[in-house]
C-alpha cells in the first residue's frame, strides 16, 4: 500500500515537472521560433530539433529547476537508488540538464559549445553538481552595466572601467562638474538612447595593464567573497570554475576557459574591449592591454606573470610585449 502511494506520488510529480518544464521553458521558446501552437510532443526531442536563444534557454531552465527543487537535489549528490520520489527527480532534472546542453550544443556562440562539451563530459561522469553551475554560468550575459558619466557642461561622456580607480575618477569628475549625469546600472547603448546628444560628446575610459587589473579584482572580490555571503554569492557562485580558496594562478587560469570567458564575464575581469568604445584606444596603445588569450593564441599576461611568480613554466607562449614592470612586481609582491 506503502509503494503504491509513493508510485502515485511520483506520478504526480512527474507530470508536475513535466507542465512546468513545458510551460516555463519549452512554449516561451516556440513562440521565439515563430510556432504559434502548443507542443503536445515530447518535449525534449521538439526542444532539440529547435535552435533557441542558448542563453535564455539555460537561464529559464536554471530558475525552473531551482523553483522545482530540483537544483537542491542535484547538488546534494542525490542517487536514484535513493528512493522512489527522490529518484524520479533526479531523472527529471538530468535529462532537464541534458536538454539545455542540446541548446548549447547548437549555438552559435563558440563558448556556448565550449560549456556543452564539458556539461555533457560532466553528466556522463555522474557531477551533476558541476553541471548545474555550468548551466547558472551559461545563463549569464557579460556585464557592461558599469557606471557612464555624461556631462553636459564640458561635452564630454566617460565609461567606467571597473578596477581602474573607477571611484577615485567618479568623485573628481562629479567634483569637476556637480551638474554632471551619473548613470548606473545602464548600457552605453541606453545611456545614449536617453541623452543622444551625448553621441556626439568626447568619450573616454581609462584603462589599465591587464595583470595589475586582474590581480587587483582576485585581491579584492575573493576577499571580500571570504567573509561576506552576498559577495560569495554574487561573485563565487555564480561562475563555474570559481572557488574562495582559489590561488592567484588559479584564477588567471580560468580566466581562459570557456566559463571564465567574456561571454558570461562580471565587469570586474570582463576584457577592457567589450566597454564599448575601447577599440580605437586599444589599438593606439598596442596589443598589451587586453585582458584575455590574444588571436595569436598566446597567454594572458595576468597568466604569465601568475606562473613566472609560482616557479612554474608558462603552457603557451610569454605575455604579449610590452608589459609594465610596476604591473608585474605588484602582482610578485
């Protein structure tokens, strides 16, 4: 009588998970891709003949599985031997797993393939715990929300590149100009669209040598990530790959894997080039202040330098010319 109520539970469950997965994951999706009727299929096969939004896909499917309770099972390395309920949800939430690493798969976005790849090599292993990071982490957009003064005074627009005295130049340009428009929280793109007279100021950013500024942010949010939850959750949880007890190296490793990559990047190691309006500075300056692996294939300087402190040789080619010797003895020192 026992087994036939959990069987009937589960049941239940089973086609709980289901309608949600198709309502919250699988109809806003038909929609996008121009279907204007109900899938009555089975949904993980329509799913995967499609080519949704990858992104969208992996976010709407990370909050469906932490809504469902499934996430909680997941990471708690629950086995399906475990019991009858606790096995259907397992089996529901690994083939929901399964099903956005098919939408990645078919991205055209090279890290999106890049996480597909080790999502699948991480269910076949049975990690299910990473694999759930993996999806959070794919879920993500780059952050270009840092801060935008506009000032109408002086005509000009500044971009605020994180860990680059950012709040040091905001107070002095704010004490310059008291008048001037502080914008956060906001694209260039939408600071432009509320002040397009601004297309037409001088737009500047300071930059920074990418292995002062990385090291700069490792010093700063793992820290800060070691005695403050919201900073643990905001900085550590989030990116697959990112742990607190992480060394200097470690980090600056990641940064060239496809979780640590520009494509799901926080503004504090995001590359100094996607702040829009970068480019032409960039390459005023030389090659030397980017933050990430160069066409050519070569090692981040932050890696570089991480490696030469550590006493072991570099896996690629040395840093980019150019470096800064004050960059490379803070980040000895």
């Amino acid at each position: 009588m026992l087994r036939q109520d959990l069987r009937r539970r589960a049941s239940s469950r089973v086609v709980r998970i289901v309608r949600d997965v198709r309502t919250v994951l699988l109809d806003p999706l038909l929609a996008d891709a121009g279907h204007g009727r109900r899938c009555d299929t089975v949904y993980f096969e329509r799913l995967a003949a499609m080519k949704p939004d990858a992104r969208d896909a992996a976010r709407v499917a990370y909050r469906l599985l932490r809504r469902t309770g499934l996430a909680g099972a997941l990471s708690s390395g629950g086995q399906r031997d475990a019991g009858l309920l606790q096995g259907t949800r397992h089996v529901a939430g690994v083939e929901t797993l399964r099903l956005v690493g098919r939408c990645l798969a078919a991205s055209a976005t090279v890290e999106h393939r890049a996480v597909a790849i080790a999502l699948a090599a991480a269910l076949d292993a049975g990690n299910h715990a990473a694999a759930l990071e993996m999806v959070a982490t794919a879920g993500l957009r780059p952050d270009l929300r840092a801060e935008k003064i506009v000032s109408r005074r002086y005509g000009f627009l500044w971009i605020c590149n994180p860990k680059v005295a950012s709040r040091s130049i905001m107070s002095a340009l704010r004490s310059a100009d008291p008048d001037a428009e502080l914008f956060r929280e906001q694209t260039l793109s939408e600071v432009a669209a509320a002040r397009p007279e601004a297309r037409h100021y001088v737009s500047f950013a300071f930059v920074r040598h990418p292995c002062a500024r990385t090291f700069s942010c490792y010093a700063d949010k793992h820290t800060l990530a070691r005695s403050q939850t919201a900073a643990q959750r905001y900085f550590i949880e989030r990116f697959h790959g990112v742990r607190r007890a992480m060394s200097f190296v470690e980090f600056s490793r990641w940064l060239n894997t496809a979780c640590g990559s520009d494509a799901f990047a926080d503004r504090h190691w995001l590359s100094q080039q996607p702040f829009a309006g970068l480019h032409r500075l960039l390459r005023a300056f030389g090659c030397g202040l980017g933050s990430r692996v160069s066409p050519r294939g070569s090692a981040t300087p932050a890696v570089a330098a991480a490696e030469s402190q550590s006493g072991r040789p570099a896996s690629r080619e040395p840093a980019e010319r150019g470096g800064d010797p004050v960059a490379e003895a803070t980040v000895r020192g």
